[in-house]
C-alpha cells in the first residue's frame, strides 16, 4: 500500500495503534484507508509502516474465500524487490495487498517505535509504566518545599 501510495497520492496519513482500518480498491488497486473511508470514492490511503502489526477481522464470506479463521494476527511488510505490500500471517502464508479483498476490515495492534502505546491494546496491560524522570517527577510544590 505504501509504496503505490508515495507516488499516486499527495494526502498520505500514517497508521497509529488503536486503529481501525479496512481495504479499499482505488485506481484498480488495493490501498489501506481508514474503516470511515471505505465507502468514499478517492479516500486518503493510511501507510503502515514495514512490521506493523494488524488484527484482521473476517467475515464469514471472506473466511470461506481465504480460508481462514474468523480473526487472525499479521505483519506488514513493505518488500523492495520486487516493491511490494504484503501481509505475513502467524500460519507462515503471505498475501500480497491486492490479494485481499475490499472492505476487509482490521485493527492496527503495533507499530514499530510506538511500543509502549501499543502496549495499551494488549490483552492484560490495563496500564503502561512509565519510566525514567519523569516517572519520579514530583510535583511543583514538592519541587519548591524541597529548595528549603
């Protein structure tokens, strides 16, 4: 997606965690738009960067296309030669981005660099750690007290 992107679109947004997107077919192709996109006729392509990781949520029809479960975790990868966009699935099979169908849907779990944010979307961690000084950090007033 990512990479047909960059040169056929001046508007390109970047994928967060948390987020919910889905596959449109733009220009004959398939781009990753945002699931509020999907209907739009030239919607903003979202660029996932290389070993984002993404949730795909099928539906029946598509699981009985696929051949797969009604959820399933995967990688992006943006491969450079040939330039391609593909999905790589925890079962080994890799698709390419124009293999999947439009208006699959899926959530962005990680993105590469943003860890800690998306740590806060996996299952058991109600809250992320904060480290460093500035977990320590006192208040303004402590700070002040603490000068005399």
């Amino acid at each position: 997606m990512c990479w047909f992107s960059v040169d056929r679109t001046d508007e390109i947004l970047q994928a967060e965690a948390g987020q919910r997107l889905g596959i449109g077919k733009v220009h004959g192709s398939s781009w990753v738009v945002r699931e509020s996109d999907l209907e739009k006729r030239w919607p903003a392509p979202v660029c996932l960067i290389d070993r984002t990781k993404v949730l795909f949520r099928f539906s029946e029809a598509q699981q009985a296309t696929l051949h797969a479960a009604p959820e399933a975790e995967a990688v992006f990868r943006m491969l450079k030669t040939p330039k391609q966009d593909v999905f790589q699935f925890s079962d080994g099979r890799e698709m390419d981005i124009d293999a999947l169908p439009a208006g699959l849907i899926f959530d962005v779990l990680e993105v590469p660099g943003q860890e800690n944010l998306s740590a806060v979307l996996k299952e058991g961690h109600a809250e992320v750690e904060v480290s460093g000084a500035q977990g320590e950090r006192k208040s303004l007033l402590g700070r002040v007290l603490q000068s005399f």
